[in-house]
C-alpha cells in the first residue's frame, strides 16, 4: 500500500465532504431555516460534520485510491422554507455543486502553477480534483440519502414525487447499498456509472 497516496485521498475527501456539508447548511440559512445554525452546522471544521459510519467509509475507499464517503447529514426543516419545494431542490443541489465549484478551483491551480509545485502538492491539487467530480457525481444518483433523490423528487410532478419518495423511503437504501456492492466488469455499479462521466469531466478540466 502506498501510505502517502491514501493519506492524501483520506485528506482530500474530508475537505471536500466538510464543505460539501457547509454547503448544504449555508443554503438552508439562506432560505430560511436556521436549524442548521442552531445545530452548529455553518462551520468549516470536520468535527463539526463527523459521521463515524461515512468516515469508515472514507478509510476504507481511501485505501483503494478513489475516496468515497459521507459526513453527517445536515438536518433541516422544509416547513421552515420561504418556497419548500423549489428551496429543498436549492439545498440538496448546493452540495455537488460545492465539489464542482472545488475541482474547478483545483483545476486552475492545476492548469497555471502545476509545474511551480512541489511533488506532493501537485498530488494534492489533483486528488482534489478527482475525489470532487466522483463526489458531486456520486451525490447526484437519484436514492436516498443522497442529494440526487431530493432534487428528483423537487423536479417531479407532485404525484409522481409522492411515489418517488414512498418508494424510495422503503427501498432506497437498499437499491444504493447493492448497487455498491454488485461488481461489474470488476468494479462496482456505481463506479461503473459514474466512471465515465467522471473521465470526461475530468479531462475537461485539466487538458
């Protein structure tokens, strides 16, 4: 095992989850629930947004080099919310578009001062890149807890919405955790999926 890539990785995706999360907590203020506030959750440091579950998660993906995991989720309460429909749509969206808002940022360090930069930060500067497209892709699948199953439920027709979420509230866990685990081509479903999308993103960024 190469110690320094995986603490590297481990490093990369704990920041990019941390703002991630504050992501989430800041747009819930900004449309004004404060539940978030109260819970100490408008804060950029890890502790504050811990999950021991999702940070296994990190070590473990960590150890095989592409960093997948989550933080605490951000509580918040949608009656709170000044337009609860569109606002939850906002909230949920605001976390992968932190971590494309991240990458694009490590991207241009990339692009101007890679050659400036030492080994180990250039490693750091690419993960960065990396672990943030796999984040905001992975984040985007539409099953529950994830953010893509809110923002689905926001854009569907209210009654097909309600269904959505019946259906996801009893088997959405589940469909995530197998598609996690159901290798294909010698990789998991959803790396599988999100593989692709994620190459091109990222060749976007740095070619």
């Amino acid at each position: 095992m190469d110690f320094f890539q995986i603490g590297i990785t481990l490093i990369a995706v704990i920041i990019a989850i941390t703002i991630h999360e504050f992501a989430h907590a800041a747009a819930a203020v900004s449309c004004g629930d404060d539940t978030p506030k109260k819970q100490g959750r408008i804060s950029l440091n890890p502790l504050d947004h811990f999950d021991p579950v999702g940070f296994t998660m990190i070590v473990l993906t960590s150890i095989f080099g592409f960093g997948i995991g989550w933080g605490k989720p951000v509580m918040i309460d949608p009656a709170n919310f000044r337009n609860p429909r569109w606002d939850d749509i906002k909230v949920a969206a605001w976390g992968p578009l932190s971590n494309i808002l991240q990458a694009i940022v490590f991207s241009v360090v990339w692009r101007f001062w890679a050659l400036k930069l030492s080994y180990g930060v250039q490693t750091f500067v690419l993960r960065m890149v990396l672990v943030n497209i796999g984040l905001a892709l992975f984040n985007l699948i539409p099953l529950p807890p994830l953010d893509g199953s809110h923002i689905l439920a926001g854009l569907l027709p209210r009654e097909a919405a309600r269904k959505y979420v019946r259906f996801a509230a009893q088997y959405g866990m589940a469909a995530l955790l197998l598609c996690i685990m159901v290798p294909v081509g010698g990789h998991s479903l959803i790396s599988w999926v999100i593989s692709p999308a994620s190459s091109r993103l990222v060749h976007l960024l740095l070619r």
